[in-house]
C-alpha cells in the first residue's frame, strides 16, 4: 500500500501561491455599471460593437442565408485541419491584397478573430528574431502590448496622433521609424484606428510604404474594420500600397465587424513573403505554431463567409448591408461633428471609434451628472449613438471641457 507523508504535503493553495490578482477588464466593469443605471436618458458609447438605430447588433440577412444553406448542406462536423476553412482564406485574400494579390507569394491560414491572428503573428516574428522591437503608434488598441508581451516581444511607443489638437502627428511617426533598425515590426491600423479614428492618407501609406521598405522594417498590419470606413476598396489601400513597396509583410484580419460575426471569431493571418519558396517556409511554422495554440480553428464563422463570398447573390447582399452600416456610422459622426466646433475633428475620422480630448475626471462627470458612459480614455464607440443622443452628448461634453 502506498501511503503519504503528511509531512511532505503542500500547504493548501501552494500550487498558484505565486500568482497575483489580476485587475479586471475596464470596460467589463463600465458594462456592470451601465446596466445598473436606472436613468432613463442613459448612453452607451463604451462597448465596442456596432449598434442600429435600436441599439441592437443585428445579425446580416447574408449571414442568416448562409447559415441555412451550411445547415441543409454541410456534410460533415470532421476537423478542418490547422489551416482551417482553404476556401475562406482563398476568397478573402483578394479583398485585402486586391485582385492582383501576389498568390504565390502568400502564406497564411484561417484563426479565431483578429485576436488571434495578431497572437499567431506575433509567435512568428519572435520565433524567427526574438530581439525584434514592436513599433506602434499610441494610443493604440489595448490589447495589443498584452499580445506582444505574451510572444515576450518589446513594445515600443511613438505618437500617432494629438489628441488635444485631434491632428495625426505623421512626422512623429516617421522619426520613429527612423530610429529603428532593420528586423524591427511596425504594427499598424489598416483602416478605422482604433480608438481614434484617425487615419492615414494615400500620400502617407506611400511614403511609409517606402520609408520601410528602405529600412528593412517588417510592416504587421491590423486591417479589423475593412469596409466601415470609406468602401472595401479604399479601406484597404493602405495594404496595397504597403504590399508594392515592401517584400515582406503580415496581416491581421477580422471578419467579426464587417459580417457582424463578432461571437464566432472569425479571422485570418496573412504573410506575404519575398518568394514562393519562402512562403512555403512560413506556412509550415504557421502551421505547426497554430497545432500549438489552438490545433483546430472553429468552421462556422470562416464556412458562413465563404459561403458568402463565393455566391455572387450572397456577396451583393451583404456588401448592400455593409454599406448601410457605414451610411450610419459616417451619419452619426456629421451630426455630432455640427453640433460644436470642438467636435468637427469627428466628421473627419472614420469607423467606429473617436476619443475625445476628456481627462479621466471629466469622462467621471459625463457619466455621473449626464449618464454618458465611455472608456476612461474617452473613446466612444460613434455607433452607439442615434439621432437622439447626438444633442445631449453634445451639451454634456461643453458643460464638462
């Protein structure tokens, strides 16, 4: 029989007695207090999905007709394999790299959300140089630096826009650039930054498009709001032009905005490599990074998309619906930007996001005196607002400035 040495057995909680408590998420916590506000004239700006007129997400009517048509006609729940859903991969490269995307020299694969895209990719990079430095422009998405500090890969900082003034600090972002050596990553916002909305021009794609490429520096582009802000096409510019000056690049995309399929987690991780040779060097560690993470990616999300992509009903469908949900977010953001002067930097960003120039105490006093709820950062997600809301956010952000 074997028996225990009482004296040899770990105190109680012993096994994670080295783990802290780790803060809880913000805007988890700005959710809880939304929802116990019993004011009737309440705003929520803070979660960060689309919202209509109602304030509900709603499900595509494209997205609805190919889940039935993937329900009378799926054949099988087998594994899709690391690489997940081939024909989602294949029909989505296009709509970022164009029709001219260069096929041959892609790798890439099928991941949950946009998430995990950026997760993947940042394994790959610290994989093949663990010294590389991660140069992005602040204020970014706050989850990227947990993201690359996970792949324990450095971060590093530069202005991207000044937020006191709303105007994108574009020299800034070039003297960084120019402090970095070659091998470094330049993380960047394909479209709709996120939590700004500022953007960057053709002329200024070109010009870092260049400046990269010049200085050996790997551009990792987050393209998650394709469509929501100007069209598809032009959303995308930024990755084409970026993918003529420079021979290699990664992007990150989401699938969960521009469907409305934000619980399915829908994305894909693109790397465009500088021959073919070399893709198929990048797709075998993708692959095997993926068995390690996940193993298998969830079809359903991925299987709607392709399905939508791949009939020309479906895809006009669903572009139809698209565009509706851009007409709004850009009609919402040229009423508020009417309303006040100090809020015309609104009407000339783009997507669903904004921050306005509010300290942490005056975002306190927009929730407490006039029930506005946002970010502690002021970010405000513009598609949660409707007509109505426009006037009182306007008056309660004078009041407050």
């Amino acid at each position: 029989m074997i028996t225990l040495d009482e004296t040899t057995v770990a105190p109680p909680r012993a096994l994670f007695g080295r783990l802290e408590l780790q803060p809880s998420d913000s805007l988890l916590a700005l959710i809880g207090l939304y929802a116990a506000d019993p004011r009737a004239s309440k705003i929520d700006l803070g979660v960060g999905v689309y919202k209509d007129e109602a304030g509900h997400t709603p499900v595509f009517a494209a997205v609805k007709a190919a889940e039935a048509k993937l329900l009378a006609e799926q054949p099988t729940k087998a594994y899709v394999g690391p690489e997940g859903d081939i024909g989602f991969f294949e029909g989505l490269a296009p709509i970022v790299f164009g029709d001219a995307a260069p096929r041959a020299r892609l790798a890439g694969l099928q991941t949950p959300g946009g998430t995990g895209a950026l997760r993947l990719g940042a394994e790959l990079i610290a994989r093949n140089n663990p010294d590389a430095v991660i140069h992005v422009g602040g204020p970014t998405w706050p989850n990227h630096a947990p993201i690359f500090a996970a792949a324990r890969l450095a971060l590093r900082q530069h202005r991207h826009i000044d937020l006191t003034t709303q105007e994108l600090c574009f020299d800034d972002v070039l003297a960084a650039l120019q402090t970095a050596v070659p091998g470094d990553v330049v993380l960047l916002h394909g479209c709709c930054h996120n939590p700004t909305g500022a953007d960057f021009t053709a002329d200024q794609w070109e010009a870092l498009g260049a400046l990269m490429a010049k200085r050996g520096l790997l551009p990792f582009i987050d393209l998650a709001y394709q469509g929501l802000g100007a069209s598809m096409d032009e959303d995308a510019e930024g990755v084409r032009i970026v993918a003529r000056h420079c021979p290699e690049m990664l992007v990150a995309y989401s699938c969960d905005k521009n469907f409305g399929l934000y619980r399915e987690r829908v994305g894909a991780l693109f790397i465009l490599a500088a021959e073919p040779e070399a893709a198929a060097v990048v797709q075998s560690n993708l692959l095997s990074l993926a068995r390690a993470n996940w193993s298998m990616p969830p079809d359903h999300g991925a299987a709607v998309v392709r399905l939508i992509l791949e009939s020309a009903e479906l895809r006009a469908q669903w572009l139809a619906e698209l565009d509706e949900v851009r007409a709004r977010i850009a009609a919402m953001r040229a009423g508020l930007a009417a309303l006040d002067p100090a809020l015309a930097f609104i009407g000339r960003q783009k997507g669903m996001f904004s921050t306005l120039p509010l300290s942490p105490d005056q975002v306190k006093a927009m929730r407490e005196r006039y029930a506005i709820y946002m970010a502690g950062s002021g970010r405000i997600n513009i598609a949660g607002l409707t007509p109505a809301k426009l006037a009182p956010l306007a008056a309660a952000f004078a009041a407050v400035r």
